[in-house]
C-alpha cells in the first residue's frame, strides 16, 4: 500500500488521485505528509513567518450563509475599531518584528470605507517607517479600489474563492448579484492585474462538499498560480442559514484531517508559494495550526485585534484567541512554531518565493 501512495503522489495528481489521497488516514496519510513535509524542507527551510492579525470591522455587506457576521445575523454587536488602535496594533507588530500584518474587516463599498482605508494604509506605512507589510482582506471591490490601496502602501490581498464550484457556490450564497461566483474569480484576476500578491482559499468539509470538489480547489488554485492560500476547516455557527444542514455536517475529525491533507498536497502541488496555518484548525484541534507547520504551512497570524472586540468578530464558534492580548498571542505564537519544529521568521516580510519567481524575468 505505501508503495502505492508515493507511486501515485509521482505521477500526474488529477481529480481521481487528489480526491483519493485527501481521504487518507493513519500509515498512508503519514507518507503524504513526510512528502510534504520534505517539499516544504527544500524549498522554504524551517521559516514560520508573522502576520499580525487587526480584524478591525464586523459590520458587513454581505450575507453568505455560512459566516457569524454576515449582515443578517442580528445576534452580534457591530464593532468599528478607531483608526488611531488599529495604527498602534500596527506599530506593535513593527516593533515586536513581526514585519507584516493583514488588516480584514467584514465587507463595505461605500466610498467612506475605501476613503478610510486608503488614509489608514498610508498611515501604517508612514508610522512604521515604510518597513512593516501589509496584507489586505476586504472582500470583492473594484478594479480601480483594488489599484488605490496598492498605491497607498498594501501590497498582497487575500480573497477565498470559498469554493471553486459554481454549484457548491451558489449553494452557500444567497442568490444575487453580490455574491455571484464569476465576479468572485474576476476579483482574483483585477489583484494579479493591479499587482498584488494574490492569495485565496476555501472551506474544507462544507455541508454538500465532496472529495472530487476538494481536488478540484486544489487543482483551481495550481491553475490559477496563485501566491498565497489560507483554508481550514469549516465550523457551523448556530447563528446562520447554514446552520439548518447540521445533519449534512462532515464528522469534526474529518474536517480536521481533510483540511491537513489540503495543505499537505498544496505544498506538493505549489512548491513555493505561502501557505498560512489557519486559526479554524486550532479550533478543533488546540494543537491544530502546529501540525499544519510541521506538513507545509509557513505562515502564522497571531491576532494582534485590540482584545475589547474580538469577541464580536466570530465568524464560527468558539474561536480561539478571542481573551489573549497582543503580547500573549505572539508569545504563544513562538512556543508553538518551536514546538513544530520551526523556527520564527522574524524581522523578513516572508513574501512567497513564488510571486518573486513568477514576476522575476528569466535571465
Ligand atoms: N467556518 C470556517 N470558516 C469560515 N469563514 C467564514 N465563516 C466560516 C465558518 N463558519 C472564512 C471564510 C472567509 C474567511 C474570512 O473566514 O472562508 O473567507
Ligand atoms: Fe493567541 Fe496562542 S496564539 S494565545
């Protein structure tokens, strides 16, 4: 049998074999993940690198069924952290070496937000003496949006495709024009055209979702050369539409495993590219994000969101990080990449190797 894996992982990884090697457990998953692991070693080396996480809004536009601050649940208190502590947690992540952070927020396109982002971005960049990344996660906007916050100093943007099925899609979003799946994929090609580096990724055990859908997001990504991928499992949250397929729900320990064979095939796929250990996983698991380092994940994002409203940004339940400080996530933060065996990447932005690869002209 173990034979067989390594044989299949040589060959071509369609949607039969992808499909087949995400369902792997026990003796064989291991082979998947010493390849991957072995893929990660050669191409990246033991480097974890920070993004300091501000989840600076929840009020949101939108309405997918899946997500705790979508705009119909009427549960949670709306938050909108002041321009003046997201710069500060900014500041903190520069001094603390963290070299890089993402700003999200729920998703607006009033010309008040993207005003308000623009100011902000070139605000970090000037408090943090142009040395501190950002990353940006601000749902689909226009082309013209996408090219004022590059120009204002974000220079990588991530944006889940959720799924790559057009199906599964429109099975998760309500039936309109502001969550249609094409003008999602349009949104990943203005960020490749603008400049950015472009990361996506998807939920993992969706109610409705199958292997072959998995490998298929798996092959989306590859095709689409994308520079960054952020998935993990998805978490009911009781508060949505979604929450009505509970019979249909994946068994949590097959979330959790599939969501590490993802990653572990994307780092075989995608040499080169960041994948980020992401905090669902450690909902599930509390060692979760540590396994997914040690098997191709190279990227970690300690929340660095003032601590009065983290709670209020839960887009499933029971999320962790939600009491710590700043200071007590990053601390944590280092115990665990050394407990994976990594080590931290402090003091680089870490971009992917291959967004450098790709726009670096061969000599
Ligand atoms: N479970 C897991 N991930 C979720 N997201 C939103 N809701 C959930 C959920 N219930 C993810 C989406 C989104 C990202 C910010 O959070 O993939 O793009
Ligand atoms: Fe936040 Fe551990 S990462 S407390």
């Amino acid at each position: 049998m173990s034979n067989n894996i390594n044989n299949i992982l040589k060959g071509d990884l369609g949607v039969r074999e992808l499909a087949y090697l995400l369902q792997l457990k026990g003796a064989d998953q291991k082979l998947l993940f010493s390849k991957a692991q072995e893929v990660q070693l050669a191409n990246l080396g033991r480097k974890v690198f920070y993004r300091g996480l501000v989840e600076f809004s929840n009020v949101c536009a939108k309405d997918c069924f899946y997500c705790g601050i979508r705009k119909g649940n009427k549960e949670i208190d709306r938050y909108n952290i002041e321009d003046e502590h997201i710069v500060n947690a900014a500041k903190f992540a520069w001094e603390n070496k963290y070299s890089s952070m993402v700003l999200q927020a729920g998703e607006r396109n009033d010309s008040a937000f993207i005003d308000r982002v623009t100011k902000l971005l070139k605000t970090i960049k000037q408090e943090t003496n142009n040395e501190l990344g950002i990353t940006i996660s601000l749902g689909e906007q226009t082309a013209d949006t996408y090219k004022k916050w590059f120009d204002s100093g974000a220079h990588r943007y991530l944006l889940r495709i959720e799924t790559s099925s057009p199906v599964l899609y429109k099975q998760l979003h309500p039936d309109n024009q502001m969550h249609d799946y094409n003008e999602r994929v349009s949104c990943l090609d203005s960020l490749r055209n603008v400049g950015y580096q472009v990361g996506t990724g998807v939920m993992i055990g969706l109610p409705w979702q199958t292997y072959e859908d998995l490998a298929r997001d798996l092959l989306f990504m590859k095709e689409r050369d994308i520079d960054m991928c952020g998935m993990g499992p998805y978490i009911e949250h009781e508060d949505t539409p979604l929450y009505a397929q509970k019979e249909m729900l994946w068994p949590i320990e097959e979330r959790f495993n599939t969501s590490l064979n993802m990653i572990a095939l994307l780092r075989i796929l995608m040499k080169d590219i960041n994948i980020a250990a992401t905090t669902a996983l450690q909902a599930i698991d509390p060692m979760g994000r540590e396994k997914a380092l040690k098997i191709g994940a190279n990227v970690i994002m300690p929340n660095i969101t003032p601590t009065t409203h983290r709670k209020d940004y839960q887009l499933y339940q029971n999320k962790p990080c939600t009491d710590e400080g700043a200071e007590d996530c990053g601390n944590c933060m280092s115990i665990r990449i050394e407990m994976a065996d990594r080590e931290p990447g402090l003091g680089e932005w870490g971009d992917s190797p291959h967004f450098q690869n790709r726009t670096t002209p061969l000599k």
